[in-house]
C-alpha cells in the first residue's frame, strides 16, 4: 500500500490502512506505553498477515492540505478522543488533490475519496494565491466542486481558511479567503482566527505557524468537529 502512495505522506497512509482493516483506534494510540498496546499491536500485525480485522466504527478525520497541515500535529483533537491523520504535502495546492498524479498526492480526488475517512478537511489557499492558475472565484468554485463530490461519495465535509501570512500574496489572499467563507457550508476561518491579519506571536515565520498558532488552529477544528 505505501508503495502506491506518494512517501512523504507514508505514515498517514499505513494508518489509513490499519485503520479500513479495523485495527487502528484511539485507545491504541494514547496507550503506546502500556503492555496492553504491545499485545494490541503484535495482534494487529498478526490480523494484517491473516487478512482479519473489523470495519471501523468511530469516525476518522483525514485533513489534505499544505505544509501547514502537514506540520500540525493537531494535538488538542487527538487528546479529545478523536482519530485523525494529516495528508500535508510542502507547497501542494488543492488541484494537485484534485489531479493526484503528482509529487504531492498519488490519487485523484476521486480515488482518495473510496478510503475509510468519514470527515474530510480540506486545507489550502497559501500555495493556491501565488501560483496564478487561478483567482479568488475559481479557487473556491474548485472548493465547492472537490466538496460536492466528497459528499456524494459519503463524506462529511470541512473546508479551512488559511492562516494569515506576512508574504507579497498577503492582501490577495484575504480575496482567496472571502471567496472560500461565500460559499457556506462547514468552514473553520483560520484566517478570522488570527485576527485577519499575520500575527507575530503566532507564527514561526511568514507563511507557517509556530506551535502556539498550530494548537489554536487545531483547537478551531475541534471546535467543528
């Protein structure tokens, strides 16, 4: 399976699959330190050879996005119980997702979307402003158009603002960023988070966060989910 991936993103993926076999859970997870979880795990290698396992019956959140996604270990919504897993690539804009193919993300869209995810999050706009393909209207019309179609393979879906940056793109962004909230629907305002403007305490350098702003961000989506 982690061959057909794109690597960068290889953790993720495992996960995923333990996950449409029914091994990962939380309590797995937040007992690593416990000689129960090593029982758990060594049976979970052993259903993995064997072909067992259960379908999963809590919800899972996959968030796709950027380096921000990537780099947010979205601590507060893991501490409240709930399975997530980041598909973040570096400079990934959201028709990389849609396109798959790419260095960025192996699937199309409409293959990602056949995994055992429940609620979907899409996270883009930093790499999107800058690379002139397109404006503020087609970007979040490409939005809607990826969110439709998660939601008629079954998905739940959220769509995230991006954070505010100290970048050239800055003011062009807050266009991005109107046109994404105009389209209704489940949206978690990043960028209304942070004040609506790059704010210093918050961020690592001019585009990513630092740990500070990451767990507010992830405490923004808990709040969603």
């Amino acid at each position: 399976i982690i061959q057909q991936r794109y690597l960068p993103n290889k953790y993720s993926y495992f996960m995923l699959a333990l996950y449409n076999r029914g091994i990962y859970r939380t309590n797995i997870r937040a007992t690593l330190n416990t000689m129960k979880t090593l029982i758990n795990l060594l049976s979970a290698v052993c259903l993995v050879a064997c072909g067992g396992g259960n379908a999963p019956t809590s919800d899972l959140v996959c968030v796709y996005g950027d380096s921000t996604t990537k780099r947010n270990p979205y601590t507060a919504i893991k501490d409240a119980g709930i399975d997530i897993l980041a598909f973040g690539s570096p400079g990934a804009r959201s028709d990389h997702l849609l396109e798959g193919r790419n260095a960025y993300f192996y699937n199309t869209w409409s293959e990602e979307l056949k995994n055992s995810c429940t609620v979907v999050v899409l996270n883009f706009g930093l790499n999107d402003v800058g690379s002139g393909r397109y404006n503020a209207q087609s970007f979040a019309a490409q939005l809607s158009a990826m969110r439709d179609t998660a939601r008629a393979a079954g998905k739940r879906v959220i769509l995230e603002t991006p954070n505010p940056t100290n970048e050239p793109t800055k003011d062009t962004l807050v266009g991005y960023v109107a046109a994404v909230n105009a389209l209704g629907g489940e949206i978690v305002d990043n960028h209304a988070l942070f004040g609506g403007a790059f704010k210093q305490e918050w961020m690592a350098d001019d585009a990513h966060p630092n740990a500070l702003g990451y767990s507010r961000k992830a405490l923004n989506l808990l709040r969603a989910l």
